[in-house]
C-alpha cells in the first residue's frame, strides 16, 4: 500500500496461469495538485502483450501533464507494428476538487461514495492500435471518503463480487479479493483499490 498525501492505495496483479508474463501493466503517481492511475491491457496475453502495455503506460508516465486525447495519438504512434492494448486513466484533481475517467476499450472502473453507493463504467469496445479510437470520458466532483476500483478484464463479474467494495482499509480488500478468487486465472488480472482523503 502507498501512502501518499491524499491517496491510500493497494494493488493485485497476477499473470495468465501457464504464462510467466503479465499483459497488464498500470502506473500511477501523486502531486500536490492531483493523482494520476493507469491501467494498460495488452491484446492477448504473456510478453509480447506486456511489451504492448508497458509502451502505453511509459508514454503516459512521461506525459502526464497533456490531455488524454494527446496521450492516445502519441500511444498509436508507439504501438505501431505492434499488439494493440487497451487502456483506463483515472485523473483526481485536488485543487479543482474533480475526477476524470477515461478508457478505450475493457478497462473498468468501480467508484464508491461515502454514502455506500456504487456505480460502474460501462467499458466500450475498441483498442489503441494502427488508428486512433475515441475515448470514452466520464466526470464527476471528488468528495471525502470516495473510493475507486480500477481493473483489467481477468476480474470477472463474480471475482469483484466476492470484493469487499466497502472496506475503507484498502490493504484489507486486496487481501480479501486475493484469498477468495479462483488460483487459475483464465486471463491477466490487475485490480488496483484506493481511497481518497482530504
């Protein structure tokens, strides 16, 4: 778990069972001004979609400060002759007091309120590769106590419902989550969890 100013945060991953590398890569980062969450999903599974996914998330990582449609050109550019991948952004404004989630693709997002409501975005489909695919963005105002779910598509419907979405001590829901899915995993799987705290 990383404490940092505002963001408590714990994260799962494993790979594909028979395959020694994930597909999945994710990045994330926090200002004084804000927080930055990224998952990438390579196509397919093992190195080669890792090679996919790491390109995306060290683009992102080098170029936080410009807009999410700014990064994808730069990402299509990056994967050319390459697999596609698929891709989420969570952005927390601090000073603006604002979120922003952005995604190509079957990278969904979990967000809970202090008042134990939950909504999830729906993914669209689609993939950056050789073109460029218009993302699809969702807002809304940050508020004390707010938490986010982000994961790859090898979290099922019934793994994230055996999560404790509520759990305020994100370590413990990542532990939680761990002991209670299936050993063999069918795909790549990263769940990232955080809290956010004024």
């Amino acid at each position: 778990m990383k404490h940092n100013q505002k963001i408590c945060m714990a994260t799962y991953q494993k790979e594909k069972t028979g395959n020694d590398f994930c597909g999945d890569s994710y990045f994330f980062s926090e200002k004084d001004n804000g927080f930055i969450c990224v998952i990438a999903d390579g196509l397919g599974s093992g190195e080669t979609a890792g090679e996919s996914s790491q390109a995306v998330v060290d683009i992102i990582k080098n170029n936080v400060n410009i807009s999410d449609e700014a990064l994808v050109k730069k990402c299509v550019q990056k994967l050319s002759g390459k697999r596609g991948s698929v891709l989420g952004v969570l952005r927390l404004d601090y000073e603006k007091q604002t979120y922003t989630y952005s995604s190509i693709g079957n990278v969904s997002l979990v967000i809970m309120t202090d008042s134990k409501q939950r909504t999830r975005s729906i993914p669209r489909p689609g993939f950056l590769g050789n073109y460029e695919r218009k993302l699809k963005m969702i807002e809304g105002d940050l508020k004390e106590e707010m938490g986010f779910i982000m994961f790859s598509d090898g979290v099922t419907d019934q793994d994230l419902a055996k999560l404790c979405l509520f759990d305020e001590n994100v370590d413990r829901m990542i532990e939680t989550f761990s002991h209670s899915i299936d050993e063999v995993r069918k795909d790549d799987t990263t769940l990232l969890a955080m809290r956010y705290k004024l």
